[in-house]
C-alpha cells in the first residue's frame, strides 16, 4: 500500500468559540487553541509542525489525521488491529 501524506489543508481549521480546533477523521481526537487570538492559518501551521496530515492511499482518503494516527498508518499490523475493535 502506497501512503501519501501532505499538510492539512486549511479548509479543515474549524473555529469552536473563537478558537480554531483541528479533528482527527481517524481516531476522532481534537486539538483546541488555547489562544482566542490564534486564526486558523497559525492553527493549521503548528498543527503540521507537530505531525498533523492530509493521509491518502489507494483505499482511503482522510483529510485531516492526528501524529498519533499517522504513526499507526506506518505500521500497518498495528493498524489492522485498532480498526477491527473499533
Ligand atoms: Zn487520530
């Protein structure tokens, strides 16, 4: 299986209570600004900087994944075995 990973584009920054939030499509986890200062654009910034991606494969398509998720999706045993108990 091919894996293509690109930063997360920022059409997918969501902004909750004038802080911008970035949800994992695999595990469904969140990061929430602390600042209300940040915009979207800073969000989606750190959000790369610490690992966030855009993950594609000849399977699947999910535009937003979380460093943890991204981690499993390069272990593939590992994986098969957290999308069966979900
Ligand atoms: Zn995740």
């Amino acid at each position: 299986m091919s894996l293509l990973t690109t930063p997360v584009d920022i059409a997918h920054i969501d902004v909750m209570d004038s802080r911008p939030l970035i949800y994992c499509q695999c595990c469904r986890s969140y990061e929430h600004a602390c600042q209300s200062g940040a915009t979207p654009k800073m969000w989606q910034q750190a959000a790369t900087y610490v690992g966030w991606r855009h993950v594609r494969s000849e399977h699947f398509d999910l535009d937003v994944v979380c460093p943890e998720c991204v981690a499993e999706f390069h272990q593939p045993v590992k994986h098969r075995e957290l999308r069966k108990a979900v």
